[in-house]
C-alpha cells in the first residue's frame, strides 16, 4: 500500500524517517510545497520522496500529522477520501509563544510545557477529526509518544508500544501491519470513542505512557 503524510514538522518528519529506517516508502507533503523539503528527503534517502498535499492525499494510507490549529484549513479542498484510510496523530493542544501571556497563566497546568489544551465542547480530537476527512476510515495512532523518540522503536532490547484505535477493523489491520514493519509492538485500544481519548495528549490516561514489550 502506498503511505502519504500530511505535515513535515516534528511528527511528520519523525514519522517519515521512521519509515526510511525501515525502506518503507512514502510521499511527504507540506503547505509550503515539494521544493522546501529537498534537505529532508536528502537526509532521508531514496524510500520518501516530497510530493504536494494533493498527492500524499491520494496515498492509499494517509498520515495527518498537523498541528490542531491548521487541520481545517489544511484539509479543506480535499476531496472524499473514498473509503481510504486516514490515521489521525493529531492532539487537540496550542502551542504557546513563551512571551505570551498564555504562557504564564496560573491556570493552565500545560503552561510549563508550552501548551494548552484546546476546548472541543465535550467532544474527543477524533470525534471531530472524522468529520474534516469525509469519507476516510480513521485510525487513531503515532499521537501519544514523545515524537523525538518515534524513529527509534526500541528501547533496552525491547520493543515499544504504539497504542492505536478505529472503527473499521480493515483499516486497522492495516495500520497495525505497518507499525509491526516499523519494527513496533501495536495494542488495538479499540473503537475511536473509547480507545481515541484514552491515547490523546494531554489529559489521556495512556497520553505518554512508554509501555515496551520485554
């Protein structure tokens, strides 16, 4: 199956030299187009190539790796994702300017880190995620972990955990499949309502938790 990505900040470029250690190919796309990722795909070599949104879009698998505050726009124009499968390792947070008042309100316990978290009115990242990719079988994964720490899927001679969840079981099958290539050990958490929330950061009860299989 072909493998796009959707983003090349941390998570994206993370998650694109992942696949690279493990000659896995896959076309990453950013807003600011193709050229402006000559120096990753270089580092990275022949297995990720750079692409337009439009083309890692039409991915058979299709990694979103925005930050919450872009997904809208990023995705609009898009078309039906035609029953394809789109894996979600977005986090409902903001990241704050340092200098910014947000960043030393009392009252944000994430202040420290940077962060806070966004309000979605009661609903879960994925519960709102699902409705920007019309079409999509939506696999939440890649989101709980330390994005610095995704290349390497080992730790002391174990395996680490990625924690993933969906509705479709086809779709996820599939994805479990490729975590398993990258060199992973997946846990289905099961449906999006139920296991989404548990892996989401910040305030998931499995949200950075780095379980290894020993």
């Amino acid at each position: 199956m072909s493998i796009g990505i959707i983003g090349a900040g941390a998570l994206g470029s993370n998650v694109a030299r992942l696949l690279a250690k493990h000659g896995i190919s896959a076309t990453i796309a950013n807003s600011r187009g193709p050229e402006s990722l000559a120096g990753l795909v270089a580092e990275l070599g022949p297995s990720i190539k750079a692409g337009t949104v439009k083309e890692a879009a039409s991915a058979d698998i299709v990694l979103v790796a925005l930050r919450w505050v872009d997904l809208e726009k990023a995705l609009a124009g898009l078309p039906d994702w035609g029953n394809r499968i789109v894996i979600d390792g977005t986090n409902p947070v903001a990241f704050l300017d340092p200098d910014s008042p947000d960043a030393k309100d009392p009252n944000n316990p994430l202040a420290a880190y940077g962060i806070k978290a966004i309000d979605l009115g009661g609903k879960h990242s994925s519960e709102v995620f699902r409705r920007l990719v019309p079409g999509a079988r939506v696999v939440k994964a890649f989101n709980h972990l330390d994005v610095n720490a995704l290349p390497e899927p080992t730790a002391l001679g174990a395996q680490k955990v990625l924690f993933y969840s969906g509705d479709d079981t086809g779709a996820k099958t599939e994805v479990r499949k490729l975590l398993e290539q990258t060199g992973y050990f997946p846990i289905d958490l099961g449906g999006l309502d139920i296991g989404g929330p548990l892996a989401s950061l910040p305030f998931g009860a499995l949200a950075a938790i780095n379980l290894v299989k020993i």
